[in-house]
C-alpha cells in the first residue's frame, strides 16, 4: 500500500524548541491504489497544541478552581435568601399587648395564657381592653370572653363577672334582672342598624365597628320598674353606669 510522509520542522536555534505534534491526514487515494496518509509536524504552541486547535484535555486544577467558584456564587446567593418570617395572629398579639402592660397577666402555665390575658384589666386610651384590642370591634372569638353565669351570653371576662354578681345580688334583693343581648359580631350591629337605624339620625344603633357591644363591653337588659330602680342605685358598684339616653335598658361596663 503507497503512503506519503512529509515531515517540515521549524525550531531555529535561537529559540525555544518546540515540541512537533504530528498526526495521520487521510488524503483521497488514486484510483487503484491504497490509502495515502500525510504526517505534519506543525509549530506547538506553548499549551502543546496546535495554532487554532484547542488542547485534548483541560487542566484539572482550572476545573477545580471552576467548580470551587460556583461553590462561592451560590453560598453567597443563599446567604441573601429573605429570612422566613411568621404570621402572629390576633390572638396572640392581644396575648402580647396584654402581658406587657400587666405581667400579671401572663400566668404561671402556657396552658392558661390564652384565659388569663382575656381576664387582664388593662385598657388603653380609649377604654379597649387590650386583651381583645387584636381582634378588632365585633370579631371576638368566642373562646376569648366569658360566659354570664349559665346564661350563654358572653362579654369581656371583668364585665362578665362583674355582672355575674350584680345579678346574683339583686336576686338576693328580691329583684331579677334577665340580659336581653350582649356581646354583639359586626354583623349583628349592621343588622340592628339596618332595622333600627343609626342612634345619630334618631335610631337606636350604633355604628357598626364602634359598639360597646362589639367590645363585650355593654349589655341590654331586662328590667321592670323595681330592677331599674335598683340598678340605677347600684350598678355603679359593679361598674355598669345607664350612659345612653333613650335607651335605659343599655348598661355599659366601665369597671
């Protein structure tokens, strides 16, 4: 089989000496005969290979130094990650206000914190009790007030047992008093309003979201002449004051 060698080298003595790549160039045979093969030595460059080819291999230590590179990039992406942050709810910020304006609130056992915040007095400068402040006028849950004796009427813990005693003394005295409503939702108060109109244009309702009623904080009561006498000499004791004209049956809890 005929073969073709051409071998051409280029290293002056003045310069460096540079390594000869050589490799097998297939040429199209003649007609008839074998394969002819062509053998080049070219000029390296100082990475070994040839001009405009690329070396076979890459350096192991450059993809080390690639991949420890994209280490860094990503732990610096993560380290600017937004923390995750917690939703506190109404119940717990009213927890919270409430713990701190009056420790005593706090408790000496997780399980009665949610009991003993409600109970709290404290008030802020509009006479809310902070305890409830969270949830806002006419959103209270249930579990966040207290019953009225076994009447299924609920208001803030301190009025409710506030009135829990005055009505277990009138009795004592000979006078019943019956609780017609109490704690009243938003929209309950937008049902009163709808049906007896607003207490500013000569109704009986107040703005739904600024109750007393919305706070746990009033009742209406039912009183006959001896037991609106009565309350009227002695619910002050008990911290209900008569503070709505037109309307004697509207008791509010003032503490």
């Amino acid at each position: 089989m005929a073969t073709t060698v051409r071998t051409t080298t280029d290293t002056p003595p003045f310069r460096t000496p540079r390594v000869a790549i050589c490799r097998v160039i297939p040429r199209d045979p003649a007609p008839g005969s074998g394969a002819v093969l062509r053998t080049e030595h070219r000029r390296s460059m100082g990475n070994g290979a040839p001009p405009g080819e690329e070396p076979h291999r890459m350096s192991l230590d450059g993809i080390a130094s690639i991949n420890q590179r994209i280490a860094a990039i990503q732990a610096t992406i993560g380290s600017l990650a937004p923390t995750p942050t917690t939703t506190t709810s109404g119940a717990a910020f009213a927890q919270a206000l409430a713990q701190a304006v009056d420790p005593a609130a706090s408790g000496t056992a997780a399980a009665g914190t949610s009991a003993t915040a409600a109970s709290s007095t404290a008030r802020d400068a509009d006479g809310v009790p902070l305890a409830l402040a969270g949830y806002g006028n006419g959103k209270i849950p249930a579990d966040a007030l207290h019953e009225v004796g076994s009447t299924g009427h609920r208001l803030w813990a301190p009025a409710a047992d506030a009135l829990e005693s005055l009505v277990a003394d009138a009795a004592r005295d000979g006078v019943t008093i019956g609780i017609t409503d109490s704690y009243r939702s938003y929209e309950a108060q937008v049902d009163v309003a709808a049906r007896k109109g607003l207490y500013s244009q000569g109704g009986l309702a107040a703005v739904p979201g600024t109750s007393d009623h919305g706070w746990g904080m009033a009742v209406d009561l039912k009183l006959d002449d001896a037991a609106q006498s009565w309350m009227r000499a002695n619910g002050g004791r008990y911290g209900f004051v008569e503070d709505t004209p037109r309307e004697p049956w509207h008791w509010a809890y003032q503490g």
